[in-house]
C-alpha cells in the first residue's frame, strides 16, 4: 500500500507506505547494506545518492481510487533518497573531514537542483536521523531527502508565518533574529564569518539548536563557495559539541528548512534558509519523550532554559583538525 490521505480535521497529508515495515533495523556492521559492496552500492564510493528502497513517496506511485468526498487520497508522487556521506562506516558528522562535509554540502545542492526541475515538487526536504533513539534503523552514516507533492503541515506553518512578519515589518524574520542574537550575544554557541548557531529562544527541546546563515539565503541553492566552507565548520562544530556533552554518540534530528519549489509565488523576500537539530535527550541517560501535550496539541514544554544549554555547549571546546 503507497498513497497519501487527507485528514480533514486538521487540513494537512498522511503518508501511508506498509512497505516501510520491512526496513533493515540496525544491523551487524559485516551485514550493513550500506556499506561499499554488500547491497547498494559499488566497493569504491566515495558519497552517492539512490532511491529509498522502502519509499513514503516515488515517481511512479500507483494510481489510487477514491472512496468517497470525505475519504480523499491521492498518489504519493515524489522522491525519496538515501544520502550516503561516506562509505565508512564507522564516521559521522562530528568524525568527517571538513573537506568530505563540504562535498556533502554540494551533493545536497545538486540533488535540490535536480529534482525540484519536476514541477510536480513543491518542497525538498533534507534531514538526518542518528541514533536508535529518534528511530534510525542503519547506523552508517547517512541522510535522506524527501521531495513532496504538497506543502507539509509544519512548513505551510513557517511559510506563513515567515510571509506574515515580512507583510507587517518589510524585513525578513530570521534577518531580524540573526541580528539580535549577534547583538545580544546570549545563545550563540558558534559563530563564523557567514552562520551562527544558537540554543534559540523558542527552543521546544532541551538541546536544540539552530543554524542560521547570516546572509539572507532561500535554499542550499543559494550558498557560494565561502559559505559553503563555513557551513561544513558550523555542521562540523555543533555535532562535535554534541558528542563532547556527554562523551558518547549524541543522537538527533537534524532538519533542513528551505523554500518551496514549483508553487505561483516568490518567497526570496521573506523564506530565510535554515538548519534545526532536535535531539531527544534531556541528560546524559534521559530521554525527552514527545507525550500527550507535544503530540496532541504541538505545545512544547521545555524542562531547561535555553541560556543555560547554550553556556553549556558554547563551554565545549573542539578542534576542527580532529
């Protein structure tokens, strides 16, 4: 079963893919299909991009039959892939080269570039999930990317909220934000000549952060060379810093925030490219549980003061050569 449902109650997609049930979970490291010749891909690759096996979404989705007005559904037409940051099994952001970032940087400008050239895709979605706590099933180091049909809920959320502030203030918000938290200097943990990362404000969890181009930027499309290199430094910084807190391989979600595609309107004005990584932990071995009032209403309660995570993680020192 691959199609899309329509929740009328909250006016936003549900992916159903029952194929997903049978994804590798976390196999021995002799049998990782990731790894260079054992499945996917050739002995000598260096990073490399393919179709999801176990997909939420394809190109070719099977046409569905709708079952009523109020039951409405559509084809899961789009594209996920599997993004391969190396073909070493045993590395990670925090464990990559600056070089090897960088280059992982391009591939995922190159795959934004392709595929939003399909007019059916209206957003891409770049993010990683690491560690068996936020549900990675493959602990080779890797990303995904997911095109969509449609706007998903939560980003149809920051469009309009990002396209409200700019209609009232004639600036774009996170401009605005970037320039307050250089000034107030308060939750930078990081800072170089073209990002900064913060423990923002409004963080919904313990040791969340984000990363801001200080440039007003749409899309990993609109990135020059320069900010490219210090991107990788922001990326490789932050998930160092993460794994340093608690001396163990720190897991997270690490989401990429970038404009639509395809869609009868510009948002250059007012969409700012960003990066959020959402980590499930609250101390070294307690976990931050998503319950009843983040799931049922989407209200985050946050058990610690940003200030005080970002002290903490600014405290951390880390060296880039590592």
């Amino acid at each position: 079963m691959l199609e899309t449902r329509y929740n009328p109650l909250t006016d936003e997609w549900v992916m159903v893919s029952s194929s997903r049930s049978a994804r590798p979970v976390l196999p021995s490291e002799n049998a990782c299909p990731l790894c260079p010749g054992v499945l996917e891909l050739e002995k000598d690759y260096d990073l490399a991009t393919f179709e999801n096996r176990f997909p939420a979404l394809k190109v070719d989705a099977p046409d569905v039959v709708q079952e009523s007005e109020l039951l409405k559904k559509i084809k899961s037409k789009g594209v996920c892939e599997v993004v391969m940051y190396t073909s070493e099994h045993d590395s990670a952001l925090p464990r990559m080269s600056l070089n090897q970032i960088e280059k992982l940087i391009f591939v995922w400008r190159d795959r934004t570039f392709e595929i939003s050239r399909n007019d059916f895709i209206k957003y891409i979605f770049l993010f990683e999930n690491r560690g068996k706590e936020v549900g990675a099933t493959l602990s080779h180091p890797h990303g995904q990317l997911y095109a969509f049909p449609f706007l998903p809920k939560r980003i149809q959320v920051k469009v309009n909220s990002m396209r409200g502030y700019y209609h009232k203030n004639k600036k774009c918000v996170l401009c605005d934000i970037v320039e307050e938290e250089i000034e107030k200097n308060e939750r930078i943990i990081y800072q170089n000549e073209s990002f900064i990362a913060i423990v923002p404000f409004y963080a919904r969890f313990p040791y969340e952060v984000h990363i801001y181009p200080k440039r007003h930027v749409t899309s990993v499309l609109d990135l020059v060379n320069k900010e490219i290199e210090d991107f990788a430094r922001a990326l490789k910084v932050v998930t160092m810093k993460y794994d340093k807190l608690f001396d163990q391989e720190f897991p997270y979600m690490m989401c990429f925030f970038q404009k639509p595609f395809n869609l009868n309107e510009v948002f250059d004005d007012f969409f700012h490219f960003h990066v959020e990584f959402y980590p499930p932990k609250r101390d070294k071995d307690k976990i931050k549980w998503m319950a009843s009032v983040e799931t049922g209403t989407w209200n985050f309660i946050n058990p610690s003061l940003p200030k005080e995570v970002a002290d903490r993680l600014k405290s951390i020192e880390v060296n880039l050569d590592d």
